[in-house]
C-alpha cells in the first residue's frame, strides 16, 4: 500500500485487496509510485503459493513496466505539458523497458492497444529476431566480408608491398631503362589496382552506426569522398608514360648518360642537328620518372586493414620489423642517389675522390675509369647489386645505431641525410625495439597467469597436507580444464 497515490485507481485497489484476502489468482494494470513520487505503469500477477497441506504460505507477485504502452501520465511535473510532449517523455523514461519485456501469453495478457503503441507498431514481437542470414544486397554489390573480396584484399596487399619494393629501387637504380619484362609486369599490376577500384565502387561497407551499406549510391559517395583520388594516382600508367625515355636509342645518338658531357661550343654545334632536342625531353622524362613514386600512396590499402590485426602481440612485432626494414631499403634507395649524382662533377666531367660510391669501388677492386676512345665518359664501378647491398648495409647500421664507419658520409650532402636518417633510426628504434619486451609480455601473460596460479594451487595443498591421490587428481583436474578453456572465463564470456 506505501506505492498507492493520489492517481491510483481506487477500484483496482479493492480487488487487489480481496485477490490477497480470497487467496486467488488474478492480475491486474495497476498505476504505482516509485521512492521519488514518479507514476509507473505495472502489469500486476498475483499467485498463491501452497504448501503440502494446501494452506497459502506466501503469495509470488510479479511487476512488469508497461508505462510505455499507456497514455502519458499527467503528474505534477508535466501539468500544462501538451499530450505529445507528455507522449515523448513517457517514451523517453521507458526506452530501457523494450530490454525487459518477455513475450507475454495472449492468454493472460489483455489489454487493448494504446496509440503509442500504434505509432510504434509494436505488435507481439517487440525485440528485433536476430537471423544468421547475410544481408540481402543487388546483385552487382559485393559483400566486403565474403571470400572473394577478403581474397582480392590479400592480393592487393601483396602487390602493395612489391609497389612499396620495387619502385624505389626501379626509380634510384634506373633498372627498368630497356627491359621490357619489367614494363609488362608493372603494367599488369597497374591493371589490376584498377580493377581494385572499380570493385571499391561495389563493394559494401559498414556504416557509423555499425550497419552493412549497401546502396549503390552511398557506396560510391562514400568512396569518392575517401580513397578514391588516391587510387587514382597510384594507378596512373607512370612506365609507359616514362617508355620514350630512351628516344636517344632510337635517334641513335651517343648519349646514353646525357648528364655526364661536356658540352662545348663546338661539340654542341656538331650535335644541335640531330641530338640538343634530347635536352628537354630528358628533363620530362625524368620528371614521369620521379612520378613513379606516387605508387607509394597505395600503401593505403595496408592502413585500412591494420585495425583488424592490431589486437594480436605477434601481428604488431611482425608489423614493425616489416615498417622497419621498408624504411630501410628506402633510405638506402636515396643514400645510393645521392652518391651517383655526386660522384660525377659534371662542370668539370671529374670524379670526386671523397664520395662514398668512389672509396667503395676502392675497397672491391672495382675503380672508376675514364674511357677517353670509345664513349668518352666514366666507366667502371661496383655493380648494382653490390651497391644496392652495401646501400643497405649502411642504412640498417645507422638505423640501429651501429655504424662501423667503413662506409660513412663524406661529402655534404651525405653528412646532411646522414643526419636525417640518425634522427629517424632513434624514432624508430625507440619506437619498434622499445615496444618488443612489451609485446613479448602481453602474448605470455596467460602462460604466466597458467603458472601462478598452478604454484599457488601448489602451495594450497602443502598447507593443508591434503593427501598425495587426491594432490593429483586436483592437479589434474586444473591441467586438463585449463588445456580446454586456455583460461577463459567461460561463465563470464
């Protein structure tokens, strides 16, 4: 009775009142007042509970929160209120009440719809059924979870990593000057990022509210608005822009390395016919050349996927080493240009004894030397491979702050990058081998919590001198479990 109010139906009152006295069953709608005087809606069941002898014991009332389903209560509070603000408090106060309800029997439960209930077309199956059933989508929309799209991911994320590869080597090294496998290769993996982003113009996507879009249209406002331009200069034909490179071959003029001449009045008078044309256009060939390096920005692929494997210890050491080594053959990719636009003087069409490509080509018997008969430029040199190497070599050193100092920046241009790279190998030391202990910590804390609690089992049993069977079979017991549930709180999950 200290939940009846002033708003309390007085009739419902009396039969609630005789359902107890009588010692029957009955249920009711019933208006009662919580501790602060807010007016809730209960739908009321009485049932006596009988003992042996069929004499009532006690009495199992059951409260069920139907405010939302009624009209809005016009208290204290909401006087004055109109009827559809009255109507959206009630909806608001009882927004948790959908989460509690359990279907009802039709049997039991009769009351007539309320128009709240009407608006919110709440028949009797009020809680969303949850199917496993994949969601329905027009039939050139693919589904971003299905097999084939979570395949063509992973052979994007391969060619990726051969684009983060290859280009800086191709564009530092020029090994793509006349081989025509490497122009084909290239431009099949052009193709095929292509095709990428054709499929990313059909392909679903999870909304911010957490649902699968599938829309044509706000698929493809979704990705213009996203990736799409940055796609699209990845995929740009750079090698076959950059094929003419080589017109001077074709023109069959002696200047292979045009860069590396002198040219005097007279040389440039005898080759203003046939050849001085070449000038500008090397120059935008070189440009496109340079261009190729916009591929990288494919590496975006790989951020999109990251989240998904974030979460596992391995999977970021492996991720880091992998960022670490990338970098690396970058930064030997640039220490190799530099020493190749360095070696050369090309004022004066010298070799500058103080680089660090000329003291290599030193230290392996491999000297530069000037061919005065034949093309008259410098010739000679360690190959590419073994500048590559060497290239590398010197990187990772400084990377990870070794540095032997048999290959070291002389000129000033290396000492210069020389300092930029110390100062990104600390980041990324102290970033990458920083976090391996923790890493390391977090992928053996069940096998040290497995332990733990193994020892203090141990120790349990020893001080109360359990006897030696039933020590083992308890040990036995917490090693078979574990082996099945891997420490997971089952009940909790």
């Amino acid at each position: 009775s200290f939940m009846y109010g002033e708003l309390t139906d007085k009739k419902t009152i009396e039969k609630v009142r005789q359902t107890f006295d009588n010692y029957e069953s009955n249920c009711f709608e019933i208006l009662l007042y919580k501790k602060n005087r807010t007016p809730v809606w209960f739908y009321m069941q009485i049932a006596p509970i009988r003992n042996e002898h069929e004499k009532v014991v006690l009495f199992l009332c059951t409260f069920k929160d139907i405010t939302l389903f009624k009209q809005p209560i016009e208290d204290d509070s909401t006087k004055g209120w109109t009827k559809f603000a009255r109507l959206t408090r009630a909806l608001t106060n009882s927004r948790s009440v959908l989460q509690q309800l359990t279907p009802m029997n039709k049997a039991e439960v009769v009351h007539k719809h309320s128009r709240l209930a009407e608006v919110l077309q709440l028949g009797s199956d009020i809680l969303p059924q949850y199917k496993q059933e994949a969601p329905k989508t027009p039939p050139h929309i693919i589904l971003h979870y299905c097999a084939f799209k979570t395949t063509w991911d992973w052979v994007i994320l391969i060619l990726t990593f051969y684009t983060a590869i290859m280009v800086p080597y191709n564009v530092s090294f020029k090994t793509k000057q006349n081989n025509i496998a490497w122009l084909v290769l290239d431009s099949v993996v052009d193709v095929i990022f292509l095709v990428d982003i054709v499929l990313n113009f059909h392909t679903t996507f999870v909304g911010p509210g957490g649902e699968v879009i599938s829309d044509p249209k706000l698929i493809r406002m979704n990705y213009l608005k996203t990736w799409f331009v940055i796609d699209l200069l990845s995929c740009l034909p750079y090698d076959i822009i950059n094929a003419f490179e080589n017109v001077d071959e074709v023109n069959d003029c002696s200047l292979p390395q045009f860069k590396r001449i002198i040219l005097t009045k007279d040389s440039f008078r005898s080759l203003s016919n046939n050849g001085a044309f070449l000038i500008p256009f090397q120059g935008i060939s070189s440009l496109f050349s340079s261009l190729k390096v916009v591929r990288l920005l494919r590496l975006g692929r790989v951020a999109r996927k990251l989240d998904h494997y974030l979460e596992y210890g391995a999977a970021v050491l492996v991720l880091l080493v992998c960022v670490f080594g990338l970098v690396a053959h970058w930064l030997a990719c640039i220490w190799y240009s530099i020493g190749d636009y360095e070696v050369i003087d090309e004022l004066t069409n010298t070799i500058k004894t103080d680089s660090w490509l000329y003291q290599l080509a030193l230290s392996i018997g491999t000297p530069y030397r000037y061919n005065t008969t034949g093309s008259g430029q410098w010739e000679g040199g360690p190959s590419k491979d073994s500048l590559y190497i060497s290239s590398l070599y010197f990187t990772m050193t400084s990377l990870t702050t070794i540095g032997f100092g048999n290959i070291a920046p002389t000129t000033d241009g290396e000492k210069i990058f020389s300092v930029a790279m110390m100062m990104v190998g600390s980041l990324l030391y102290a970033t990458i081998f920083g976090n391996v202990t923790t890493i390391f910590q977090q992928m053996y804390a069940n096998t040290n919590r497995y332990h733990e609690m193994l020892n203090n089992v141990r120790d349990f049993l020893k001080l109360y001198q359990v006897p030696k069977g039933l020590s083992e079979r308890v040990m036995d017991y917490i090693v078979s479990t574990w082996s099945m549930s891997k420490g997971i709180d089952t009940e909790k999950v």
